[in-house]
C-alpha cells in the first residue's frame, strides 16, 4: 500500500520525471490542462509494484499482478478527456460508472471531475486493495463494488458517463442501457490480441453515436466474478 512509500516519490519517480511525463502527452494531444495537471500531481508508483516504481511514469501500460495491467497514462488521460470534454471544456459529471477497477489510477485520475464515481471490479483481492489505497490517498468519492462488469450497475443508473478499463469482444448491450440522455460510454472494443479499437459512444436523442478514438491493446473483459478468489 502507500504506507512508507512517499507521495512525493525520489529519482525517478520524481518531479521533473513526472513533468517530462506530461510534456510528451501533451505531444501527444492531451489539450486538457486540468487533465494534465492532474496526471502530474497522481503518484503512479504508488499504483504498482516497488519494484517498478522506476518505471512508473513512463508512457507505457505495467503489470499489477493477477493478469492485469496498469493502463499507459497518456490511454487513461485519452479516456478521461473522451468523457468529460464537451466542446473543448471541462464538465463535472455527477454519475460516472467504471468497469475494471483494477489499481485505481484511472479511478484517481478520474475522481476530481465527478461527483460521485461507481467502480466495479471482478476479482475481490484487487478490489479490496484498491480501496485501502485510494482511502489512505485521501479519494473518498468512490463508491465500490465487487462483480461482474457486464452487468454494470442498474441500481444506479442512469450514469453521466460509463468507462470501462477492459476490452469486450463486442459493446455490452446492458451498458448502453445504462447511459442517461446525452451520456457517453468510452471502452475498448476487439479481440485480445488482435485489433482492438478506443470507442467513444454518445447517447442521443434518436440512438447512438458512435466514434472512434484510437487503436488500443487492453486485457479481455471477461464475464462474471472471480469466484475462486472470494
């Protein structure tokens, strides 16, 4: 957890590391100042293992253990700009649903621009690691919930916006059910090694719009919970 670990990070997880961090996103095309200011001021290392810290704040995706993956920063600053931005500002979404808590970065980075965010996660042991570690960096407006993804979260819905941090084979229909007017769902879509794309899906007054984003490689959404780590 982040006990005895600094906040602050030394080397290379240090300031100047993060800056050159946000530089090469803003490269990149993250436009958002919020989003980048936010990405800076998030202590990755602290969202993997000690023994990759020196590492934690390059643009690449890490692995936390039980198959999953830490996303690259500049896809999770990417998905994040894709929901909230509405016609080049910054909108504070009042219901935001994540699927695929994993580490909690993408929760972290995410939580200053919603109200309140509904996070689920299918495997308990990173589900309940992730919350101690979001509660000790202070990050109180989760709510957090151990299951099965495609089901998302009908007691709560409509949501404002749906990111989901694992790619399905095709778009969940209870997903999209799940979307208030207006609302956008951002995923990845496709076969786990093959072309998988970064959608971002708009509800509208007559259906859906659809709009691709970026190629993207995530990790499989896959069904159900982990009922052998319960």
């Amino acid at each position: 957890m982040t006990r005895g670990r600094s906040i602050q990070g030394i080397g290379m997880t240090s300031a100047r590391t993060r800056d050159r961090l946000v530089q090469r996103l803003q490269a990149e095309g993250i436009r958002q100042p919020e989003i980048l200011e936010r990405i800076r001021n998030v202590p990755r290392h602290l969202f993997v293992d000690e023994a990759l810290s020196s590492r934690s704040y390059e643009d690449s995706a890490l692995p936390i253990g039980l198959g999953q993956t830490i996303s690259q920063p500049y896809i999770v600053a990417l998905m994040t700009q894709a929901l909230i931005e509405r016609d080049g500002e910054i909108l504070c979404l009042p219901k935001v649903l994540e699927i695929g808590t994993g580490c909690g970065y993408q929760t972290a980075v995410l939580a200053p621009f919603v109200r309140q965010v509904f996070t689920i996660e299918r495997i308990r042991p990173l589900l309940q690691a992730t919350k101690q570690r979001l509660t000790e960096l202070g990050i109180g407006n989760i709510r957090y919930r151990h299951d099965d993804g495609f089901r998302g979260w009908p007691g709560q819905a409509p949501f404002d916006g749906i990111i989901v941090t694992a790619a399905p084979d095709a778009i969940p229909e209870k997903l999209l059910e799940q979307l208030g007017p207006g609302g956008r769902l951002v995923l990845p879509v496709g076969p786990t090694g093959g072309n998988q794309q970064l959608l971002r899906i708009t509800r509208t007054g007559s259906g859906f719009e659809h709009e691709k984003l970026s190629s993207v490689s995530f990790v499989p959404m896959l069904e159900g919970k982990d009922k052998g780590l319960n």
